[in-house]
C-alpha cells in the first residue's frame, strides 16, 4: 500500500495558552477544583479544521472514522481511501455544549462487525469542572446518531471516558467517577481522587448496564488506557493513588465484562503530589499476549516517559525503559500493537517546535529502533495517535498551523 500523507485545514484563532504550556512542560500538575485551563477553541466552526482534539478510529471494512470537536459540538466523518479525502462531516449534537477541554480529555468512537458505531464524550456539567459523560450511537453507517444521553443517572462527576467493544460486540466503557466522595466525607472519612466504574452494553450502545466500581482512589484527571486480551477481557491501565498521595500507574484485568480482577501497579515512581498530572497513560496488547504500556512521571525515582511490558497479564512489570529526550520535555506517549509489530510515538519540544517521534520493535517489546522524527508543528498541537487497519499503522495528528495530518508509518517493523 502507497503510504498516505494528507494535511486538511488551517485553524484560525489561537487555542488557549494553556495548551502552549502544557505542551512546553508536560510535568506540569493542576488541581482538578482549581486549575485554570482556558478554553481550546481553534474557531467557532464545527468544521475538522477547527478541531482541537481528533480521533481516529477503522471499521472492519477497513473505512476510517475520524470524530472531533469543534464550535462546542462533536461531529464525524469518514475515508475510504485512507484519510486522503473524507465525506461531509455528520453533526453528533445538535446544540452547541460545554465540552470537556482538559489536557487529557478528547470524544471517542468503537465501531463493531456490523459497522455500528459507539460513541463517548464529555462535558462539563459547571465551572467548578465537573462533568458528564454522554454516549450515543449510529445504526445507519454513520449518517445520523440518536440523542446523546448520560452514561449513569449519578450526578457527582465523571470525566476521563474509554470506550472499545469487545469480540462479542458488547459495548465495554470505563471512566473516572466521583460519586464515592460525598458518602465518605459524610462519615467522616478522607476520600482522595476518584473511582474507576465501567458499564457494558450489548444492545450496539442503545442501552447501558448500572455504573460499576472497579477500583477506587484512582487519580481523578488522567486519561484511561484500553484494550482487551486474547480472550476479549478489558484490560485498564490507569493512574492510581497508592499510599502516601503517590500517583504512579496501576492496571486491572477483568476476568469478563462484569468482573474486575486485582489491582497491580506498573512501575514505582514514586511521584507524590496532591494534585493532578493531567497526563495519562497507553496500553496495547500484542498477538503473543504481552501488556506494553507507556506513560510518564515526574516522581523521585524517575522523571520522563518510560515504557514497559508485562508477560504474566499484568501482574509484574520489567523496569521501566526511559523514552525520548529528557532535555525536550517528552510528552503524551502512545503505543499501538500493529500489523507487524509495535509501533511507540511521542512528542518532544526543542524550544521552538514540537515535534512528533517514533520508535518500532520487531520482537514484542524485547528490542526497540533508534528514535526519529516523523512530523512536527511550529504551533500547538493535540495528542499524537496511532491507529491500524490491520495492514500498516498510522499516525493521527492534529495542529493548529497545519491542520490535520494522517499519515502512513513508513519504515514500520
């Protein structure tokens, strides 16, 4: 296959200095009641060019899906020629809403067998950055979606939402959830950070089951990890708070949709601090059955992203390997087990401009290529994304200056 390379757009107001930051220094930690983001706003146009948070996503038929904000709205378009051109953009809501815009936050979609797709978001609820998240769903090969309706009748805060499905094509979404703060201060008990719930549904996203706790205590602002064993299990990788205020990241297995199983910690960091990163981790699991997951920390043992594997689902980890160029601020990871082996990018700041790195092993995470640059940006920029169509990997990018990008991984393992 041609490796594709496709640029759309230019966006054009400045996103908010708060993204500037964020990608200068990425160890920078906020308090969830009190952090001072701005709004990311591009334009006032729902249109891709104006997105500030984009992802990817391929149906079995190999059509890529893209779903962004953008103009307070969240809409979808679709490629058949992989992301050379897309068809018009589909409006998923229809009222303009207060999305959620923090660092780590971003609207997802899972598509299943039949081509239906699942669909997750969040806003906030008020200024004090409570949220909401809201699901919704298309039958019709995207061309319309129903209402978008709150994942759980709980009102306390939830933010941070995963959504994939598994082999079966029941529906699987996890996210963080603060409704276990108020009983606990009403008994009087310390309650930090917040916990993770899930829920499933097997009717294609129209109905969901009860909200369920899979752990508590985790840290309350850090994107969630997600993927599913051989066996079609969820697997979340996530950040935790372990004894002391440490926030390092941990992971669970479940052993089926309803039933989560021990809780084990990835690596020890030892970063403690009483506010939040806003910078989660990635997960991926490859054919062999290896966990591999990348994140960073700013802890007393470590500082900068590292990357690890698991061989024993999770239950240990091996030492941490140091990812990308401490002198650069390397930040917002993300590892994806593709067609023919691993594929690690990540984003790194000389000063002047941001750049977007790459590393590839071809023997499940036992060896890795020497670091090269595969895109970059003068301006700000969303995360970078890998996404697969099972037959090569691709990298998702969205920028300010140089609107969107979807690009081909040449030199792929």
């Amino acid at each position: 296959m041609r490796s594709a390379s496709v640029t759309f757009g230019k966006p054009t107001i400045r996103a908010a200095l708060t993204a500037l930051i964020l990608a200068a220094s990425p160890g920078l930690a906020v308090a969830q009641m009190s952090h001072q983001h701005g709004s990311e706003a591009a334009c006032e146009e729902t249109t891709l060019r104006c997105a500030t948070k984009v992802t990817p996503a391929f149906g079995r038929d190999g059509t890529l899906w893209l779903v962004w904000m953008a103009g307070g709205q969240i809409s979808v378009a679709n490629s058949k020629d992989h992301g050379r051109s897309f068809s018009a953009p589909v409006q998923v809501t229809q009222e303009r809403l207060n999305l959620d815009w923090g660092p780590d936050a971003r609207p997802k979609l899972a598509i299943d067998a039949k081509g239906n797709i699942a669909l997750a978001f969040s806003i906030f609820r008020d200024q004090a950055f409570n949220g909401e998240v809201l699901t919704t769903r298309s039958t019709d090969g995207g061309r319309s979606f129903a209402p978008p309706r709150p994942i759980t009748g709980n009102k306390e805060s939830q933010r941070f939402e995963a959504i994939g499905i598994d082999p079966s094509g029941t529906v699987f979404v996890a996210w963080l959830d603060k409704r276990n703060r108020v009983p606990a201060q009403q008994s009087g008990q310390k309650y930090d950070g917040a916990g993770l719930f899930f829920a499933t549904s097997g009717d294609a996203g129209a109905s969901y089951s009860a909200a369920r706790l899979a752990a508590d205590n985790t840290c309350e602002c850090c994107r969630l990890g997600l993927a599913f064993d051989g066996a079609g299990h969820p697997v979340v990788v996530f950040r935790n708070i372990f004894e002391g205020g440490v926030r390092d990241h941990a992971i669970v297995t479940f052993t089926d949709l309803a039933t989560p199983g021990e809780v084990h910690r990835v690596s020890r960091d030892d970063w403690q601090i009483a506010a939040c990163p806003h910078h989660g981790p990635s997960l991926t699991i490859s054919p062999e059955g290896t966990y591999h997951v990348t994140w960073y920390t700013n802890g007393k043992a470590r500082k900068g992203l590292f990357y690890a594997q698991s061989r024993d689902g999770g239950k240990t980890f091996s030492n941490p390997l140091p990812v990308g160029q401490p002198n650069r601020s390397p930040s917002r990871p993300q590892i994806i087990s593709g067609p023919h082996g691993l594929v690690m990018v990540w984003k790194e700041f000389d000063g002047q401009k941001t750049s977007v790195n790459l590393m590839t092993s071809r023997d499940d995470g036992a060896t890795w290529s020497n670091p090269r640059t595969i895109a970059g940006t003068s301006d700000s920029s969303d995360h970078p994304l890998l996404v697969s169509d099972g037959q090569r990997t691709y990298l998702s990018w969205m920028t300010k200056a140089d609107g969107y990008h979807f690009q081909a991984i040449e030199g792929e393992p």
